[in-house]
C-alpha cells in the first residue's frame, strides 16, 4: 500500500506526470494511427494494459524513489522500466512516437540516480532500441534512427539536468529566504533586547549620577546647615559663614541638577582639569571639619572624559562617606600619574573608626564598582578597626 506521503509528492509534481499522461496518449494515438487495422483485438489489450502500467510507474514509481532515497528501490525501478518500454516500442513495430517512451526513463535517471547510472540507463536504453530498429533492416537503413535515439538520449538527459538545476537552485533558493526571514526576525528580538538593555544602563547612570551628583551637595549642605544650627546663638558669625556655604552648596547643587537634566551624557567636569576639580571636592571636605589634603604624584596629563568623570565621582563619593559614616578628623586624597602601562591610581584614605570588614555595599560602593568596571578598572577596599578606610582605584587610561 502506497504511502500518503507518495501521494503528496504527486500532488507536487502534478504538472510532471500531466506531461507523462499527455506523451503516453500522443504516443499511443501516433501508434494506432499509424498501425490502424494491423493490430489484432490480443495486441492491442496487451499494448494498452503495457502503456498503463508504465504510465502508473512513471507516475507512483519516481514520487515512491524520490520518498525512500534508495539506491538499491531506483535501479530496481529501471529494471522493470527498461524492459516494459522496449516490449511496448518492440510490439508496437517502432510506430509513432513510441521510441520516446524509452527516453522518458533517461530524464528519470537524471532525477533520481547518480551520474554514472544516469550514463548506464542511457547506454542501456539506446542499446535496446538499437538492436529493435536493427532487427530485419539494413544498416544503412537503421543507422538514421540509431543516431536519433542516440541524440535524443544526450538531448534529453542533458535538458533534464538543467531542469533539475534549476529546480535545485530555486529550492536553494527559497530555503536561503526562509532562512533570511528567520534571521531578520532574530535581529528584530535582539534588537528589542538591547534597545531593553540600553534603556536599564542609561536608567542605572542617571541613577548613578544622580547619586553621585546631587547626593554629595545635598550630604555637603546638611553638614553645614548643622554647624550653622549649633553655633548660631553663640557665634553669630561662624553660624552666618556656614549658612553661606550652605547656600553655594545649594546652588551648586541646582546646577548639577540642571545640567544633568539638559544633557544627561555631558560630563559634569566641565573643561576644567582633573586636579583642580579634585581641589574643590577637598576644600568641601576640609570645609566641614575634616583637614583633607590632596596630593599629585607624577605629571598630570590629557586623560579621556570617562576616566576623568569616573575618577572625580570617586573622590566625591569617598569623601562624602568619609563626612557620613567615618568619624575621622582627617582624610588624605592621592592621585598618582606614575604607575606603569599609562594606569591612573587614585587613592583615598582617612583616620576614622575603620571597621572589622568591608561593609556590605550599598548603592554609592555598586555605582563606583559599575564605574570602574566600564573602565576595564579595579576597586580596592581596606579597612579594620582603629585603622579607617582605605580606598584604592586603578584605571587604565
């Protein structure tokens, strides 16, 4: 019993076997045309029951080849097929077209064997209906059909293959389409993932910036409003000069804001050089009432804005943990330009109560980590009791 899978693939030649159907019929109409009035009633039933057979073979029998992909299932196709096309041109006394059957089994070789049986099939072909067309004629007689046969074995087989090239190329070539849309519709879903992952790493830099930014001045000037607070009844002046800084604190802070507001990705550095920012940052320091120096090793050089801004966020944000959480009385800030392979190293250390372990971070320690990370960088943390923190980064730059 066929498969059903045999009969899909019929309904995907269907133009093929139409074309089968089609020369059977003008084979056999040439033949009794011809030949009309000297087939006898048992000639006649076996040429129709013959033609039958092959057609349903030329039709079931390639669709069943093509289906098992058999080597061994297509020669046994041709054996039967060979043989049954020469019975039906040898009884049908070479009339007509039926020397065409016989070639129609060459363009199946070339669909469904290797080359070399593709060349055995043809040699085998033309020799049977060779030796039909010689049988009781001359051999000047016979030699314009033999050279016919012969060339409408090359000529069939040759425009077969180019057929089936091109019926290969053009699958080739829709299977490469599918492929493509597959790949477009990959690119589509990666480039959801990375417009996803590019929106959370601009959320977590302003986060960062904002943090780094506004909540130093804003750590800054709850400093000074305290000191302001505690001495304002007793020493008016002193409670007057805080308030003052905690007034250019405030409207430092407000530029920040605004500047991180209009252009988000501009550096909050401004075109002022490294070292004199890092000045200002420890003169806040030193403001609040912690003695903060800074001290430049080597000489300062052209550094790329991202290592500039990394650098002066790390300061700030280890000296306003220095003002929040260390108790210390002094804090030194170090930046040294002579360390090998072009690094930077910045280096902030302060005299505070220090603490067992390195405490647990928080989002001012990850947003410094993230940082440096970005830099290709490395972040140090040193700390035990009594001893204070020590702060170390090392960036290429």
């Amino acid at each position: 019993m066929l498969s059903p899978i045999v009969f899909e693939r019929v309904k995907l030649n269907k133009t093929a076997h139409i074309a089968s159907l089609a020369l059977v019929a003008a084979v056999y109409f040439s033949m009794f045309m011809q030949q009309a009035g000297k087939f006898d009633g048992l000639t006649m039933a076996v040429l129709l029951l013959l033609g039958a057979l092959f057609l349903f073979l030329c039709i079931f029998g390639v669709a069943f080849c093509e289906w098992q992909a058999s080597l061994s299932i297509s020669l046994a196709y041709f054996v039967i097929q060979i043989p049954l096309a020469l019975v039906i041109f040898y009884l049908s006394g070479g009339a007509g077209f039926s020397s065409l059957l016989p070639l129609v089994l060459v363009s199946h070789a070339v669909a469904i064997v290797p080359r070399p049986f593709v060349i055995g099939v043809g040699t085998v072909v033309t020799l049977g209906v060779t030796l039909i067309i010689w049988n009781g004629s001359e051999l000047d007689v016979a030699l314009p059909g033999i050279f016919s046969v012969l060339a409408g074995v090359i000529f069939v087989a040759g425009f077969t293959q180019i057929a089936t090239s091109e019926e290969e190329a053009r699958k080739q070539v829709e299977s490469l389409v599918v492929e493509l849309e597959q790949a477009n519709h990959k690119l589509r879903e990666y480039a959801v993932q990375v417009e996803e992952l590019a929106t959370t790493e601009e959320r977590n830099r302003v986060a960062r910036e904002i943090h780094d930014g506004l909540g130093h001045y804003l750590t800054a000037l709850n400093i000074q409003l305290e000191a302001a607070k505690a001495v304002l009844d007793i020493d008016p002046e002193r409670g007057y000069d805080a308030l003052d800084k905690a007034q250019q604190l405030a409207q430092e802070a407000l530029a920040d804001v605004r500047r991180s507001v209009s252009a988000l990705r501009a550096a909050p550095t401004g075109e002022k050089p490294l070292r004199e920012l890092l000045t200002e940052l420890v003169a806040q320091n030193y403001a609040s009432g912690i003695v903060t120096e800074l001290f430049v090793s080597g000489m300062p050089r052209s550094l790329p804005p991202n290592v500039e801004l990394t650098l002066y966020r790390v300061t700030q944000e280890a000296l306003t943990n220095i003002r929040k959480h260390s108790r210390a009385t002094k804090a030194i800030v170090h930046l040294d330009y002579t360390k090998r392979g072009h690094n930077i190293q910045l280096q902030i250390v302060d005299n505070g109560f220090g603490n067992a372990s390195v405490p647990e971070e928080g989002f001012g320690l990850v947003g410094l980590s993230e940082r440096i990370q970005h830099l290709g960088g490395q972040m140090e943390i040193e700390t035990s009791p009594g001893e204070g923190f020590c702060l170390t980064v090392d960036v290429p730059a």
